[in-house]
C-alpha cells in the first residue's frame, strides 16, 4: 500500500504455508511475492534472510540504478518505538490509566516492548503476560531464561520444526525488539493450537468477534490471567488480527468446532 503510494516496488520475502488470504491481499497491491521454505534463522534461504540479501543483490547491480531497502522489521529500533510513542500511549488514556494486566503476545517483539515499556513507566505495579503458541521457545525464555521449546529436543527435530497454524506470533529465536522489553514481562503462558481454535469460535458465537489466530492465543492468556488475578482486576489485550485473513488456514479448523462451545471448554 505504501510503496504503491510512494512509486516503489514492494518485494516480500514469506513462508510458503502463508495463509492464501494474506498472500491474495498483497497480489491486490501489486506486491513482487517470494515463497521460500519454512527454516532455521541460520539458513540463508530463511525469509529474513532472504529478503535482506535480495535487497543487498539489487543495490549492488551495475546493470541497474535501483537501490533495495531491507525493512528489518525483527531487528528494526522504529519497531518498538512506535508502539512506545502510540500504541502504549493509546491504550494507557483509552483505560483512563487504570490497568492491572497487559497480555499479548510476540512475533517481532515490536508491539509487548513498545507497549510494556511505556505502560510500566507509567504503573511499574502493572503486569506484562507473555502469550505464546505452541512451538515457539518464548515462554521458556520469560519463564525460565532458557530460549528453548520442546520441538528443538535432539531425536525430534522436522523439515517443519514449528507444527502450529498460528500465524503472526512464537519465535524460537531472539530478536533486537523483543530484547528491548524483556526486563518489563513479569510472567508467560502458553497456549495450544486447540484451545485456540475453540475461542475463535467462541468469540464468534457469543461476542460476534471474528478474529484471527494471534488475537485468539492472547485471549486464551487472558481468561488464564483473569481467573487468578483479583476481582475487578483491569485486563487488556491486543486484538491484532482479523479472521479474514485466516480463512483458509486457521478458520478452516475453527470452523469444525461447534459453535456451541462454552468458555469451558476452551480452557480444558
């Protein structure tokens, strides 16, 4: 969108299991698309990797005057930034600076550093809780200083190491952003692909929420946090996807869960 508003040509760089919905909304924007392998940040055929070197390659052509601009977005100071001098502020007046609990979850790092770090400026009593999917080692990082899951066990490793349809967030490696606000997440919890898909439909059906797979692991943390925090305890989360983005993917599951679902049943 904005490299068609500034006369630039956008190349994006992704795994190849991305959701059809995402992949189609970036055709509609005339986006150059790049499909590569799911692997290790080691790799250099890893997306991150893959769209640094390409933009490297084009501003080294001799045959062209075209400079490549690699966005960084994992590694990126502005990331975080924003979120500081936005997202953080936005939340904090909007909850006229009442809040006990801010639950999200991390992808770039960008959103729970920028946020956490203004929010707990401003209340240092208030508490960060990572939520984190399944297959990524986040939650081990906060809970126990280990960045480590599970699926890097030796004898289990797999071509697709993280087997989850949660897209957006869970990492099993560090970034610059997520560094950033380490010190201020005080707890994480983890959420599984099932509990996940079960308050897709939940929401759904009782709230006429239609949301993505990232908003759904945060609001599973949520109802985590919220049955042991204090009665009348303020949470927030970041609702930060739309289903529609998800249909083909993470809604196709949803969407074999009764609509009948209790709160419950989500969080068994």
């Amino acid at each position: 969108m904005l490299c068609n508003a500034l006369g630039y040509t956008a190349h994006i760089c992704l795994p190849d299991d991305t959701s059809n919905e995402k992949l189609q909304l970036l055709e509609s924007y005339n986006a150059e698309i790049e499909k590569v392998k799911p692997a290790s940040i080691v790799d250099p055929n890893q997306y991150v990797n893959a769209a640094r070197n390409g933009a490297y390659k084009l501003t080294q052509d001799q045959s062209t005057d075209s400079v490549g601009v690699f966005a960084d977005q994992f590694e990126n100071d502005n990331n975080w930034r924003v979120h500081y001098n936005t997202t953080g502020p936005e939340i904090w007046h909007q909850m006229e600076s009442k809040i006990d609990y801010f639950v999200t979850g991390s992808g770039t790092g960008g959103t729970i550093s920028g946020c956490s770090r203004y929010l707990k400026e401003h209340n240092n009593k208030l508490k960060v809780i990572l939520a984190d999917p399944q297959g990524s080692g986040l939650y081990n990082r906060v809970k126990y200083g280990v960045m480590y899951d599970t699926v890097e066990k030796e004898g289990t490793r797999r071509r697709h190491q993280v087997d989850t349809i949660i897209e957006g967030i869970g990492l099993t490696r560090l970034t610059h952003n997520f560094k950033q606000g380490e010190l201020y997440i005080d707890d994480s919890e983890r959420v599984t692909d099932e509990q996940a898909v079960k308050m897709a439909r939940y929401l759904s059906s009782n709230d006429g929420l239609f949301v993505g797979s990232s908003t759904c692991i945060n609001a599973v943390a949520a109802m985590r946090v919220a049955k042991k925090a204090d009665k009348g305890s303020r949470i927030v989360i970041i609702a930060c996807d739309s289903g529609a983005r998800h249909l083909s993917k993470f809604w196709k599951k949803a969407l074999e869960v009764d609509p009948k679902v209790t709160i419950d049943d989500v969080m068994s």
